[in-house]
C-alpha cells in the first residue's frame, strides 16, 4: 500500500498554478498577433502605407476586443484587463485617425 506524505515533505515537486496562462507558443492569440502583423506588412507592400496602418488599426481594436472577452490571452496580457483593453483600443482608434488624415 502506498504511503501518503504531506505537500510540505516533498518541497522539490513543481507546482502549477491553476490560473497559469498557456506559453506563448500555444497560444491562439499569439499566433494572431503574429499573422496580422504578417498581413500588415504584406499590404504595405502589395497595396500602400495607409492600408497597411488601416490593418494595424483593425488587428489592435481586434486585439483590445479579445482581450475583453477571452479569459486567457497570452499574447495580449500586459498589464490589468481595463489597462489593457483602454491602451489597444485608443492606439487602434489613433492609428486609423492618422491613416485617415496622412496625404496619400
């Protein structure tokens, strides 16, 4: 019969946390990170500049959005949820501004 020992017996067991979010590499968000930049810089170089910022605009209000709505965003996690979302909306909103207002 095994013989059960105490948690505070055995201190060079790894502990994971319940919460731990997933590694970067594993992560759905990372990799759409990752792919709207790819996009962004394929349209800067297949259409023009402002389209390409325009896409940028879009994957950040896409980034503040999930970052909302998702419970684990490894990609996306900076700081607190509200810090988080806040930054990625306003630099999304002030990127399409610019897009918008740049001479072609």
């Amino acid at each position: 019969m095994p013989v059960v020992t105490d948690q505070a017996e055995q201190p060079d067991e790894p502990r994971t946390e319940p919460n731990e979010a997933s590694p970067w590499g594993r992560s759905g968000t990372s990799w759409f990170v990752v792919l709207g930049v790819v996009a962004a810089v394929v349209v800067n170089f297949t259409v023009s500049a402002v389209a390409a910022a325009g896409a940028l605009a879009v994957l950040a209000v896409a980034g503040g959005v999930l970052r909302l709505t998702l419970p684990r965003a490894a990609g996306l996690t900076v700081r607190s949820r509200a810090f988080d979302v806040t930054l990625m909306l306003t630099f999304g909103v002030a990127i399409a501004v610019l897009a918008a207002i740049v001479p072609q």
